[in-house]
C-alpha cells in the first residue's frame, strides 16, 4: 500500500515521475482541479490537451501554466461540440496516453434539462460516455494507456436503484443530491464496463472520489454554512486533484483497472455502484440515448 494520505497534493503524488512523451486529454481544464492538474502534469512534462467550455477559456488556461498544451473546446452540455472535440482529437492525430474526464456540475438546485435528460446526468456521465468512446481508436493498445474518470462519494446518496432508468429526466421526482449521486453511480458503472471492455487491449480505467473542496466552482450551489464548513475541513484543491494525477500517472497502479479509489486507495463503492447487470443496462440506454439525440 502506498504512503499517499488524505492531505497528499497533486505535486506530491507525481514527485520524481517523468511524463514526457505523454499526451493526456483533460476535461474541465479552467479551473479547480482541472486546472490543478492541467499545471502538475504539463510541468512533469506531458502534453495536456486541455479540454473546456469553449476554446477562448481552453485558450486562457492553457496559457497560465508552463509546458506543453493543446487547447480543445467541448462544452459537455452541447452534443455537438463534443462531437466536434471528438473530431478534432481524432484529426490531429496525436496518440492520447490518459484519459481524465474531470468536468461536471454538482447539486443543481432546481431541475433544469438538456436534451430532455436531467441535466447533471448528461454533463457529468453521459458527455464522457459520449467522447471517452469517441476517441476510442486515438488510445493505443498494450502501450499502458490509463482513463480515469472522477465521480464521488455522493454516489452513496443516489436513488435506491442507483440509477433510475425510468426517471432519467428527472420529471417524475427531482433532488438536487439525489440527481447528483445519481450521475455519479453512472459514472462509476461506466468505469467498471469500460474496464472490462478493454482489459484485452491493456487500458486501465479506474474511477476515484477527489474528496470534498469547497474551494472549487462546483460548491457554488451549495449553502454558505456549508461551504464555509467545506473550505474549513475539507480538501484543498492541490490535495483534491491528488487522486486523479496519481491514477493518471503513477507506477504503482499501471495495472490495476475497474477500481474506485479515494485518497490514492482503492475503496468500496455502494452496493449499486458493483451492480454490473445495471452498469449493462446503462450502457445501452446511453448508446440509445445518444443514437436519438446526437445523430
């Protein structure tokens, strides 16, 4: 077991681990932990394609740090702009080594929807669905290429069923918490069939909770006690993009896939996150959802 903790940084966790040669696709590259990792694996040297909203804000990002980096614009919300990013990583022909798909929204406090979907469930699990298999022939075989996909421990507070198929717009019963967690099961289901998926071509693909940071964009819907109470026990944004680097590029875990992982450790996800006949299931109400929205 590795001596990483709860208060471990990104700097921390990649300390004397050389990435040159390596391109790496990041999502939600602007700000918090994105933008964190975007900093710490471009200064050990890999090429991060720096993936956000637009391109002028991909743009701004990329030019704060030092290293390496290609900006990319794919706004999660717009189908066509991940289609567009898909395209564009594919055409650029540039061999993607890692995967971090580390942009979402968080306890939206009112329902709102995209493409008759509730909308954290589009943004933060079906977007990457949607482009993570997109670029699928970008990642090269038994080369060690990595995905990594951040959830959340909130996934403890999804509906009973985990994923709710049947309320996959969130009309029949909204909560902001209930939504979020929801997106976050599928996500984490996600991991673990994409990671059977590929075992045969050597690509790992581990999913992980970053911890709480109140410090981060997404805590803007919170209430200000409890943001308060986050920023003042919770995770830096350093320490919280720790997890998501170490999976991305450390040794120690280049052959371990399906997993969950919090603080650098694998750990246990809720019973309806290991349901892999749901995860099935999802799979293919997800390739459904995006034959009939995206075209």
């Amino acid at each position: 077991m590795n001596s990483f903790t709860y208060r471990s940084t990104a700097e921390e966790v990649l300390q004397g681990i050389d990435l040159s040669g390596k391109t790496i696709l990041l999502t939600g590259c602007n700000s918090g932990l994105g933008f964190e990792s975007l900093r710490v694996l471009a200064a050990h040297g890999a090429h991060v394609i720096a993936a956000a909203r637009n391109l002028r804000t991909a743009e701004e990002a990329c030019a704060r740090v030092n290293g390496m980096t290609t900006p990319l614009a794919c706004d999660l919300g717009d189908w066509s702009s991940v289609k567009k990013a898909v395209a564009d990583t594919l055409s650029g022909g540039l061999q993607v080594d890692r995967v971090i798909a580390n942009a979402g929204v968080m306890m939206l406090p009112h329902l709102e929807q995209l493409y008759g979907l509730e909308k954290q469930f589009v943004v933060n699990y079906l977007a990457h669905f949607m482009l993570i298999n997109g670029i699928l022939d970008a990642i090269p075989r038994h080369a060690g290429a990595r995905i990594v996909i951040v959830s959340s421990d909130a996934h403890h507070r999804a509906p009973t069923a985990g994923v709710d198929l049947n309320n996959l717009s969130g009309e029949h019963g909204y909560g902001p918490i209930r939504a979020y967690g929801q997106s976050n099961v599928a996500r984490i289901l996600f991991t673990r069939a994409l990671a059977r998926r590929l075992s045969v071509d050597g690509i790992t693909v581990n999913s992980l909770h970053p911890g709480v940071i109140g410090a981060t964009h997404l805590s803007r819907h919170l209430n200000p006690l409890l943001r308060w109470l986050i920023r003042r026990f919770g995770k830096t944004i350093p320490q919280g993009a720790a997890t998501q680097c170490y999976l991305a590029a450390h040794p120690d875990v280049a052959d371990t896939t399906g997993q969950y992982f919090s603080s650098c450790k694998i750990a246990r996800p809720s019973r309806a996150a290991q349901d892999d006949a749901l995860g099935e299931r999802l799979w293919t109400v997800s390739e459904q959802l995006i034959a009939a929205h995206a075209g």
